[in-house]
C-alpha cells in the first residue's frame, strides 16, 4: 500500500489525465492539487467508488486463501499481476526458491512507509509536494541570504 501511496503521490507532479473527474461537479483531473490538498476536492462519491472497488477485491478477486503464504494469491502472479482478469490462477508459491525476493519486497515496502511519511511531512510542513524540494539548494532559491554563501554573495 505504501509502494502505491508513493507513486500516487509523485505521479501527479509529471502526468494528469485529460478529461473530467466528475462531470457532474465539473471538476477535471487538472483541477485536483497535488498532496494532502486532493483529499478535499475528490466529491464522496468518488470516496466512495474507490472504497466499494478496494471492497470488491478484497472480498473477491484477490481473497487470501488459508491454504497459502499470506500474500500468495490465487488471482495473482509472483508480481501482483492480477491473473484473474483474464480467467487463470496462479500456482502456490514456493517460500525456499522465493525468500530473497520476498525479503526484497519486505524491504522495499519499508523504505516505501519511510518515504510516504517524509511527503506527507513535507507537504504538511512546508505546503509544497514538488520535486524541486528534494534538490539541495533548490528549495530556498528564492529567500534572500538562506541560500548558499557562493550565492549570498553574489
């Protein structure tokens, strides 16, 4: 979850769909800010859709069956592909042959709550969510004497 949250998160900066998020709110992809700001501006039926979609997952598609490793899904491959899209099942996941990878992913999602955290601190603290902050100096450029002294003096 954390993986998404992130990519959720910087996707926005570089890609927007074209189009209507709601039409009927007349409310464009373009419209919604980046960061926690998006959170007040999807309409609840939106919420909502997100939410009974998750649902039907969960309850369905990708149920976790007590036969197998959690995270071992019937509808999905060793990546998460959903394979029940197109009708197939996967088969049982081998825990010796795929203990490094999985130690992988552990890791990987750790980094990945590490990282959505620190944006979403950035944007509550600082109120951006822009890719600039993340470059030393970049951040500040534009405040007299709080960048760097070859700057400063200049």
């Amino acid at each position: 979850v954390a993986m998404w949250a992130c990519m959720g998160y910087i996707a926005p900066e570089y890609f927007r769909w074209p189009g209507y998020l709601s039409p009927s709110a007349n409310l464009k992809f373009t419209d919604v800010p980046n960061g926690v700001a998006a959170l007040s501006k999807v309409p609840a039926e939106g919420w909502a859709q997100i939410g009974i979609f998750i649902a039907f997952l969960e309850l369905f598609a990708l149920r976790q069956d007590k036969d197998r490793m959690p995270g071992d899904l019937t509808g999905a491959g060793k990546l998460g592909l959903p394979f029940f899209l197109v009708g197939a099942k996967s088969s049982p996941c081998d825990a010796v042959s795929s203990e490094r990878s999985l130690n992988a992913e552990l890791n990987n999602g750790r980094l990945a709550m590490l990282a959505i955290v620190g944006m979403i601190s950035q944007n509550g603290f600082l109120g951006t969510t822009s890719a600039s902050m993340w470059i030393p100096g970049a951040a500040f450029d534009k405040e007299l004497g709080a960048t760097m002294p070859f700057k400063y003096f200049d």
